[in-house]
C-alpha cells in the first residue's frame, strides 16, 4: 500500500512549465489591511506577513510574502492544499475544515512557531497557531508548513502539484527562503483565505 501512495504522488510531481496566460494582476489591498490591522491589534509582526490565496489554481505561485510597510509582494511560490480525503483536486482547493483527521486546509489568521525537526524536505518545519474558530485546532492536527521535494520551484499552470494532508506545503528552496526571513523576523502571521 505505501508503494501504491508514492506511485500516486509520482503522478503529480512532474510538474512541466506551459505559458501562462496573461491575466490582470489581483488586487490584494483588502487583505493587507486586514493582515495590518489584525497584527496591530494583537501585537503581531507589522513588518512582514506570510499570505496564502487559496482560490487560485495549485500550479500558480499562490503563497505570498508581503511587505505590510509598502504593501509589496516581496517574493512567493507554490503551495500545496489539503485533499480532504478527495474531496478537494489538485487544481483547486474547494472545501476547507478545522476538523481533526479531515486533511483539509484551514483557514484564517495563523501565528507562525517553533522551528522543529520534520521527516519532510530539508528535515525542518514550523508549527502553526490557528488564531481564529476556522483554524484553532491546527496545532493538534500537526498542520505545519513544511517543505516537500515534488513541490516544483516554479509555476507550473495548467499543471496542478500534488494534494497535502491540510498542511501548507512547499518547495524546499522556498522554505529556505521562508526559514531566512523567520529567523530574523518574530511573530510572522499566516494569513490563509479563499478570495472567491
């Protein structure tokens, strides 16, 4: 059966690039005022936040570094959503939970943790602490963003990238780009949202 697993994963790692079409570039003013006025409030980071579009396809870079101060996106990536046990393709993520066991993604404001051994990637991860009702239980779920080498480093539409048991899922040189600004940078919140 574990044989089985991998051999579906395959399926999905091999994420060739195809033009992607020309699109108008997305407003994000709404969510980095959310995103500001969440961090003032709470004493969270008002430098840096870390923000996931949930509504655009997997093979768009849909992970997004903001620069709250100049309201930048300073640099971004892939990322996996949760399958929900199939409920949820590897195009789009359509169904989110906070329940155990569910391997959906979460939504909402998350603080980013502790650095900590993973078995996935580079061997290191951060845990998550989901802020609000739709997230509160990520931490005893074990969702933490982690890294995973059939993550591609780069845009791969209309391929998708493979599923995640609910946990934001990266390239490995994304997250060590990630891990460079984590580390000089405290109480860096997630914000993760479905901007349909």
């Amino acid at each position: 059966m574990k044989l089985t697993f991998y051999a579906f994963l395959f399926l999905f790692i091999n994420c060739k690039s195809e033009p992607i079409p020309v699109k108008k570039e997305i407003d994000y003013s709404k969510q980095f005022t959310k995103i500001k006025n969440f961090a003032t409030k709470h004493n969270y980071n008002q430098n840096i936040a870390f923000m996931v579009d949930y509504s655009l396809h997997s093979g768009l870079s849909r992970f997004f570094v903001v620069d709250l101060k100049t309201d930048k996106i300073i640099d971004k990536g892939l990322v996996c959503h949760g399958s929900c046990k199939g409920d949820n393709q590897s195009d789009y993520a359509k169904k989110f939970s906070n329940i155990n066991n569910s391997y959906c993604t979460s939504l909402g404001f998350a603080l980013i943790g502790k650095r900590d051994y993973s078995k996935w990637g580079k061997h290191y991860k951060y845990w998550l602490d989901g802020l609000e009702k739709s997230n509160h239980k990520m931490r005893s779920r074990v969702v933490v963003l982690h890294a995973w080498d059939g993550v591609p480093d780069e845009d791969c539409y209309p391929t998708s990238i493979a599923t995640s048991w609910g946990c934001p899922t990266v390239s490995i040189k994304f997250l060590d780009r990630l891990d460079v600004i984590l580390k000089q940078n405290k109480k860096i919140l997630l914000y993760s949202f479905d901007g349909n």
